[in-house]
C-alpha cells in the first residue's frame, strides 16, 4: 500500500522584492512547511524531487533575473507518484513510478481555469502556438516547446520550481529515463538538452555541399566562448558532431565518393581555466586560453588580428555580459553571433553599431530536446560511440562536473559552493531512490 503524502513539504523560495540586497541569498528561504504542491487537472502529474542542478540562471534569479517569485531550480530528476483523479488507468500504468526529467516551459494548452499553477491567470483555452492554428510547428516543431506566449517555465517565470521535495508538472513535459542512468547524471539531461538546442536549430555545420552534392570545404570555423558548465556541455556535443564529420569525411574519401574537399575545422573552446578546459580535451574540440585572443594578454584590451572578424560561429556562453562583445569581435561579417547567456546585469555603454555593419546574424538559443539528453547520456557506461565497427568519439562522462552535493537543508552551503568560480555543478539531494 503507498504511503499517505504528507501535507507540507521543504522547499527554498524566492522573495523577488529582497533581490536587490547586497546578500546574494538574502531573498532567498527554506521553508519546512510549505504547502504540498495540488494537481491542477488531468494532464499533470505529482513528481517527488530525487535531485536537482544549481546552475547560473538561479543564481542570476537570486539577483533579480526576472523578477521571479516562488521556488527555484528548474533541471531535476524525480519520480512520478500521483496522477489526478480524473486521470485513467492506462495513464496511472503508463506514468506511476516513473523516473522522469522534464520540460521547463510549460504551455498555455495545459492550463486549465481553477489552476494553481497558472499564475498569470490565462483562461484555459490555449494560444495559436500551443493549438498550431497558424501551422507554426510544420516549419518548427520546436515552436510549441518552446515559445508558447502565455508560458510558465519552472523556478523561472510564474512556476515553482525544483528545490523542493515535490512539484506538479504536466505530463507532456515529462520525459522517462532509462534505468542505466543514475539519477545524479540524469540531472544534467537540461543543461545537456540547452546545449543540443545548437545543433537542433542548424547554428552550425561541419561540412559545405555544393549543388552537386560533393563536399566543397571544411565548414563552419566555430568558437565557443565560456567554460562554465553551460559552455563545456555545448563544447561535448559540438566536439562529438564535429568528430562524426571527420569520420564522414575520411569514410567517403576512402570509398571515393564525392569531391574530396577539405576537412572539417575543430570547433575552439576558449576560457579562464585551464582545469576547466581540460574537461573536454579529448571531446573533438580544441581547448585554448581567451587570453590567447588578445594582442597583449597582460592587458587583454585588443583582440588580436589573427581572431579577429575569424570564425563563421560564434557562441556566447560566458554568463559574462561583456563576453558579447568579444564574441562580435570574433565573428566575421556576416557571420553568425549564437547567444546562449541570461545575465540580470546589462553591458554599459553597449553599441550595437558593429553588428549593424558587419550585417551579423544574431541568434538567440535556449532550451533544447531532452530525449536526445537522454540518449546521450544512456550511453555514459559505454566505450563510446562507433559506426561501422570504428570509434568516432569519446563516451560522455558527465559525473566528472559534480563538484559537490548536499541535501536540500544545506540548500544555501549549496548555493554559496555554486558561485564559486572554482565550482562546476552543485547537485541538491531530496530522495536516494
């Protein structure tokens, strides 16, 4: 017989009139008596929090990144443990006890009128994203996933999020994992999706094709700037797609097929760490100091003429609002400027001019797709991924970020470990199941 749930909980909440203190955690509270979170309606689900990942966008939250009210945290592992009442039997044998990860945007489709969760008090008829009524998804299926206008996104905008030892959310968002993954590598299964998100929107290609079909040059010269936790994951999965288009490049150069052509370039990693950088060493990407980028490295002032207007690629990952202005730097005209960081501080003085001259692209990237996460991260325990009996890239090895985890009760040591610049991720612990 399944235990009764308790009527409270644990949860860290967020009082969004406190984010201007000069204490980072000062607007931040445990509470030990927090309302269990109710199921709204039919598409939702109960979910007991296994593990949650602290990264930079809480800590921007904590600061004032938008405005957010309510509890933090949106990447988590957890278990489904209760269904609506109105919900049938084939969805209580589908979903109970289920290990699952999870969407963080939540769409106006799963709203319904009397919902707790719909703070922003939309009705609950859903929006031409959500319903496709102007066929937005045919060209973009990621349309609906993301982009909803009416959204709530969990321990963001108007949605309690994941450091608690319950949350509800709907069962479309839901995403199971498989049993060979543990719950501490299946925490990253969003940072890892945030960084598939680049490959899911065609930012960048290892290979050109002519109209002929044959393989006219190496590519896109790409940089990705920043090696915090987002910028390695975007450098593990540009590394291993830059490795698959070596390995296709020398396959058909040994079965003829095709012009030739030169080979792929290695996508750049540049950061402050060298510990850091030595994370990805062997993912396909070449790992270099941004100080490399300057003409004086003492200074670090002018980039230097050989990056300088260099790559096709740029992605922004730094967390650092001035690292968008290294990365115009970088970026060739008319090439393409990929911004991956939500900072709560603006850059003073910004001009804008240089992308408006060098008619640069500039493109935002955000979340991405969890099953592919998943199947990424299903391989960890293997020896890596082959085709056709030979090794094209590494095995992903994601524990190797865990700096630290505590339990939910040390949620603000977890914090404060997490903003230091020598960390990599915190993980909160809810529940050893």
């Amino acid at each position: 017989m399944t235990p009764p749930l308790p009527a409270t909980m644990q949860a860290f909440v967020i009082n969004p009139k406190k984010s201007q203190s000069t204490k980072l955690f000062d607007n931040g509270t445990l509470l030990t008596n927090h309302p269990l979170p109710t199921i709204p309606n039919e598409k939702y689900a109960l979910v007991k929090i296994l593990r949650a990942g602290i990264c930079n966008t809480d800590l921007e939250i904590l600061q004032g990144y938008m405005g957010f009210g309510g509890i933090l945290g949106h990447e988590f592992v957890g278990k489904v443990i209760q269904l609506h009442p109105t919900a049938s039997l084939t969805l209580h044998d589908q979903w109970i006890g289920q290990r699952v990860c999870g969407d963080i945007n939540i769409g106006c489709c799963n709203f319904s009128s009397s919902s707790k969760n719909n703070n922003n008090n939309n009705s609950s008829s859903s929006c031409n994203i959500c319903n496709n009524q102007s066929n937005y998804n045919q060209s973009n299926p990621q349309m609906s996933r993301n982009h909803c206008p009416n959204r709530t996104v969990i321990g963001i905008l108007n949605q309690n999020g994941t450091f608690a030892e319950y949350m509800t959310l709907p069962l479309q968002n839901l995403h199971v994992v498989p049993n060979s993954i543990p719950n501490e590598i299946a925490v990253f299964a969003e940072p890892l999706a945030a960084a598939c998100r680049v490959v899911e929107q065609g930012l960048v290609k290892f290979r050109y094709d002519n109209d002929n079909g044959e393989e006219c040059r190496g590519g896109d010269r790409v940089v990705i700037l920043g090696d915090g936790k987002l910028g390695l994951c975007i450098a593990e999965i540009l590394g291993r797609e830059y490795l698959r288009a070596v390995a296709s490049h020398q396959e058909e150069g040994r079965n003829g097929i095709g012009g030739g052509g030169v080979a792929p370039h290695p996508p750049i990693l540049f950061g402050k760490h060298r510990h850091k950088l030595d994370l990805v060493k062997d993912s396909g990407v070449e790992c270099r100091l941004v100080k490399e980028c300057y003409m004086d490295e003492t200074t670090m002032e002018e980039v230097s003429p050989k990056h300088a207007n260099a790559y096709d690629v740029v992605i922004d990952s730094t967390g650092n609002p001035n690292g968008l202005i290294l990365a115009m730097t970088l970026c060739r005209p008319m090439g393409r400027l990929v911004l991956k960081s939500t900072c709560a501080a603006g850059v003073k003085g910004f001009n804008s001019a240089p992308i408006v001259i060098d008619e640069l692209q500039v493109v935002g990237s955000r979340c991405g797709p969890i099953d592919t996460a998943l199947e990424l991260l299903e391989g960890n325990s293997t020896e890596g991924v082959t085709e056709n009996g030979m090794m094209i890239s590494p095995p992903l090895r994601m524990e190797k970020y865990i700096t630290e985890s505590f339990p939910l009760s040390r949620v603000r040591d977890a914090l404060e470990c997490a903003a230091k610049k020598s960390t990599m991720k915190v993980q909160l612990v809810m529940a050893n199941e």
